[in-house]
C-alpha cells in the first residue's frame, strides 16, 4: 500500500469517524467546536509531518491530493473555528442576535465574491488550470498570502488548495448560520398572518434584489433591519412564503451574474423613468 492509499483509506476514514464521535458526544455547540477543533489540530499536524517528507509519484496524485483530499479536512477546521467564534459572541438580544448571522453571512459573501473566478472554476469541475492551482512547484504570489499564512511551509501548500478549503467550509457554515436563523424566525412563526390581498409575481431573485437594496439603501429603520427582518415583512405584504436560506443563495447568484447584477432594479428604474417623460409629455400636449 502507497503512502498516499494510505491516507485515502485510513486517516481520512479514520478522521470522519472521529468527528461523528464528537458530533454525537457533544450537542452543545461550543463544546462540540472546541473538541472538534483540538481533535482536527492534532490530525493535521500528523498530515503535515507526512506531507513533509512525501514524495508523489505523479502530478496527478499530488493535484488530486490537494484538490480533493487536503482541503476537506482544512474545511473542517476552518467550519469549528468559525463556529467557536460565532457562538461564543453571540448577543442575548433577539434581533441582534439576527444581526450577528447576517454580519457572518455577509461576510462569507464577500469572500465569495472576491473569489468568484477561482470559485466558478472549481464549482465547474474544470481541470485545464489544476497543474497551476494544485502543484506545489507552479505556486505563485506572494509569500504572504493567505495559503502562506495558515501553512508556514512551501511543502505543505498550493496557491489555492486553502481556498478550496475555505470555499468547502464556508458552504458548511453558510448551511448553519441558515439553520440558527430559521431556529430564530419559528418562534413567531405561528403569529404571523397574511392580511394583504397582494401578490408577488415577479421572480425569486427579483424579490431579494429588492430585499437586498433596500437594505443597503439603509432604507428601513436607518439601516437597523436586517436582511431576514426586510425579506419577512415584504413576504407577508405580498403573500410570498420567504425562505431565508432561498434569499441568500439567491444573492450569491446574483452577484455571481456576468452583467448587470440588478438588472430588476435597473429595468424598473428605466420603466419608471419611460413612464414620467410619456406622463410629463402628455402635459405638455
């Protein structure tokens, strides 16, 4: 059995078993992290030891190693890091409470969105860059970015095995952050009545561009109202069943757009303005 099998069938396999452990052991999730976290700590420095002094065999066996199997497990730290942080700092206050999921949503966003031609071709499955973005001799940048950063040492990273990693663990997070918030909206759920005899009939995603630039028009309550807040007072009005995990996925959608990323709010603001001059012209008459 090769170095790299063994990795692939022992310390992986071994490596989730561990963290089902923790997750059944520990509900609590500020103890779950931070035992996940010491647990992943430990596994990653005997990864690093290995990687160190291995050899691959083939350019395909390294860009495999560091596309696939390295980033999942660096995902995971990342994931438990991410997750002491959030709850250890979570407010007591309801909306703030609100308030700190989105700050970390928007967050995740944006990284998302600096990242989002490296993050189209993963999300792609493309290859033809692999030899640059996953073997170590093609690396380029400088030593200090974020690659650099988190792995000290030439041997053990890639231009962008580490963003591969953020990208796996900020999905995970983004599911979780999803899960608190809809926790948060159940308990006035069933207090909630629709009254209005109005309906939306535009798209989903034309529905959280309003949303979304209302919010950061600072529009409702001098900015206060979270994007949860704005898109559950608007669904009620317009009889819309919002799903707040819908409403953030469709906002990376729109910002992942190639042209024109709020082209509801820019084809509105056309149609309002034909409107006026046909309304202004028509005076003049």
């Amino acid at each position: 059995m090769t170095p790299l099998n063994l990795i692939k069938s022992e310390f992986f396999n071994e490596f989730d078993y561990d963290l089902d452990h923790i997750a059944n052991a520990y509900q609590e999730p500020i103890m779950q992290a931070h035992k996940a976290t010491e647990m992943l700590d430990e596994r990653i420095k005997q990864l690093c030891k290995w990687l160190k002094k291995h050899k691959f065999d083939t350019v395909q066996e390294e860009i495999y190693f560091f596309k696939e199997q390295k980033p999942k497990i660096i995902a995971k730290l990342i994931y438990y890091k991410d997750i002491l942080a959030f709850e250890t700092s979570m407010p007591s206050v309801k909306k703030e409470k609100l308030a700190h999921c989105e700050k970390l949503l928007n967050k995740i966003h944006q990284y998302q969105y600096n990242n989002k031609e490296f993050y189209q071709y993963y999300r792609s499955k493309l290859s033809f860059k692999d030899e640059e973005y996953y073997v170590r001799s093609n690396r380029k940048g400088s030593p200090y970015e974020d690659w650099y950063l988190m792995n000290y040492n030439k041997r053990l990273c890639t231009s962008h095995d580490y963003k591969v990693a953020i990208l796996i663990g900020y999905d995970l997070l983004t599911i979780y952050v999803e899960d608190k918030i809809e926790q948060l909206h159940l308990a006035n759920k069933s207090s909630q009545t629709m009254k209005s005899n109005l309906k939306w009939t535009a798209t989903d995603y034309d529905f959280t561009e309003i949303v979304y630039g209302l919010h950061h028009k600072n529009s409702i309550n001098n900015g206060d109202a979270t994007i949860s807040e704005i898109a559950t007072a608007l669904g009620r009005a317009l009889n819309i069943k919002v799903d707040i995990k819908k409403i953030y996925r469709d906002y990376i959608g729109i910002k992942e757009r190639k042209s024109d990323e709020t082209k509801f709010i820019t084809s509105m603001a056309k149609n309002l303005k034909e409107q006026i001059e046909i309304e202004v012209n028509k005076k003049k008459k």
